[in-house]
C-alpha cells in the first residue's frame, strides 16, 4: 500500500519534538490566560514590575544554569543573596562603588568554596552547598545580631544605576538581566565552558575520557553561580533600600523551577540560558500574579514546590538514570 513505507509519527515522538519549545508555548498560553482573565493585568506599569522581579530572580538562576546542566545542584543562592545584601548595606558607607565588585567576589568565593568542597572532598553538591549556605546565613545573622541594614542616603544615591529608570522609563535592573543574558548565552555556546558543562552533564566518564577537567569546570560552575547569587543580592538591597539576613529566603524554589521549567534537566547535559529566561518569566508571572491575587506568600511556595516536580518529571532523561534513590 503507498501509505505502508510512511512512518507515523508516535506520540512520544512528537512530545520529544516538541518538549524544546514547551517553555515557550506555555509563556504564550499564560500571558493569553492571563490577558483574558484579567486584562489590567497586563497594563504596561504591570508588565514593568513582572520584568523587574524576573530581572532579580535570573540572576539566581543564570548561575544555577551552569550548575544543573553539569549535573549538581546548588541550595546556598538564597542565602548567597541575603548575605550578599547585607555585605553591600554594611560596604557601601565606607569604600562606596567599591562595595560592588567586593560583594561580587564574595559570592564568587563562596560559590568557589562550594565547589571544591564537592570535587576535592568527593561530598554530593546538595550537602556542600547547604553547608556554605548555612555558613553565610550564619555570618549574616552575626553581622548586625540579625537585624536588617538600611541604606543610607550616600548608598542610595550609590544605587541609582540599579534602582534607576534611564532607558525610556524601563527599570536598569532590565537592560541590566538582559547584559547578563547576553553573557551567559556568550559563556554557553562560544566557550569551552559552556560546552564542557554541558559534555560532562551528558556523561561524566564520557568527559574524563575525552580529556575534559571535569573537576575544574565544576567548580568554576559554582564559583559562577555564587557570584550570580551576589549580584542578585545586591539588586535586591538596591530595590528594597536595605539588606536582611532573610532577604532572599523565598527564591531558593523559585530559582530552581525557573531553570527547569526552561528545560534544564536535572539529570545534566541539557541546558540553555535563553530558555532560563523564558522560564524566569514564566515563574515571575506566576508569582506576581497570586500576590495579585492575593495568594499568601507561603501558599505560594506549595505552587511552586508543585510546578518543579512536574517541571523535573517532564525534563528528566531516565535513560540516565537505573536507580531513583
């Protein structure tokens, strides 16, 4: 028969073709739901304060990119931005614009330390970086006795490059995320880096055979995501005119659903920055819109705790994977 050599195409087929662009089909059906239901919501003041919150949240999560797509983890960015935000507060006064890339290096150092907690000293990524973590949330309580640290007028004015509106009234923390975007698509595809990353999240053993630094390259991923996570807390003191040693309790699970939601597996090997942006989004959205709403906010990590299973059980390559422990 003609239609005898024609293959048809199988259901799980089509999914595998079409799971690359599930991030963004279902930022398109949001805004349509959204828009439909309810229309002010989209207003362009709106759609600024949902691209501010996910010009905070990517921050976190371009670093945690790197970090997921070699195969790890990382549970320190929430505190890695709360302490982040407390070292500027306290910086600022005396070294000034200094007090940037001093926080900055921070984080680079934590995220450094973390990583080679993991490599040299063979301890799974979740536990070392929950380690550092509970480290730099206790130096941030020890800082001011757990109190919060205001800005101070000089400090604000230091911040109006963050805080500003320079661009056709758009907040700079958005051009400033895009810049940020534009980096780690640059690390991604046009650096060893970002191939190696995603090599040895493919396979490991693979990696090592091919010559590939896996130890290296891991702890250069949390050394990246450590000072992501800083940078985000330093936008975040900014935005809010203070740090706090609970500043960024909240964006641990929001951070890892939105790099999974953008198609990250968390199994490793696959990954892409652009698609983290899609999935910022897309979790921003969410969150901005049950304040909207007025879902409580410890509600709201039960919607996100929700939207990350189902994000990890579509993602997941469990060819990879015998054993689920």
């Amino acid at each position: 028969m003609a239609n005898a050599g024609i293959d048809r195409m199988s259901p799980g087929l089509l999914f595998d073709r079409v799971r690359p662009y599930t991030p963004v089909l279902l930022l398109i059906l949001l805004l349509l739901g959204i828009g439909i239901a309810q229309p002010d919501f989209l207003r362009p003041k709106d759609l600024s304060v949902i691209l501010s919150d996910a010009a905070v949240l990517f921050e976190l999560a371009a670093g945690m990119t790197f970090v997921i797509m070699l195969g790890g983890i990382d549970l320190s960015v929430q505190a890695g931005a709360s302490f982040a935000s407390m070292v500027v507060a306290e910086l600022l006064p005396s070294v000034g614009y200094l007090a940037f890339p001093i926080t900055i290096l921070i984080g680079l150092v934590a995220g450094l330390s973390s990583g080679f907690v993991h490599v040299r000293l063979r301890i799974p990524s979740f536990i070392a970086t929950l380690a550092t973590g509970g480290i730099m949330t206790g130096l941030s309580l020890l800082m001011e006795a757990g109190q919060s640290v205001s800005l101070q007028q000089a400090g604000r004015y230091q911040c109006v490059w963050i805080t500003g509106n320079l661009i056709l009234g758009i907040p700079n923390v958005i051009p400033i995320a895009c810049v940020v975007a534009l980096g780690g698509l640059f690390l991604q595809r046009y650096t060893r880096f970002g191939r190696f990353s995603a090599a040895i999240g493919a396979g490991e053993p693979a990696a090592r055979a091919a010559g590939i630094s896996v130890a290296r390259y891991k702890i250069m991923a949390f050394g990246l995501s450590g000072a992501c996570a800083a940078f985000g807390g330093v936008l975040l003191a900014a935005k809010l005119g203070s740090g706090s040693p609970d500043l960024a309790n909240q964006l641990l699970l929001p951070t890892i659903a939105a790099v999974v939601v953008g198609g990250t597996a968390i199994t490793g090997g696959i990954g892409n920055i652009g698609l983290t942006v899609v999935g910022t989004l897309i979790v921003s959205i969410v969150r901005i819109g049950m304040t909207f709403l007025g879902v409580d906010i410890f509600a709201q990590q039960i919607v996100f705790g929700t939207a990350l299973v189902f994000a990890v059980f579509v993602t997941i390559d469990r060819s990879k994977i015998a054993i689920i422990k």
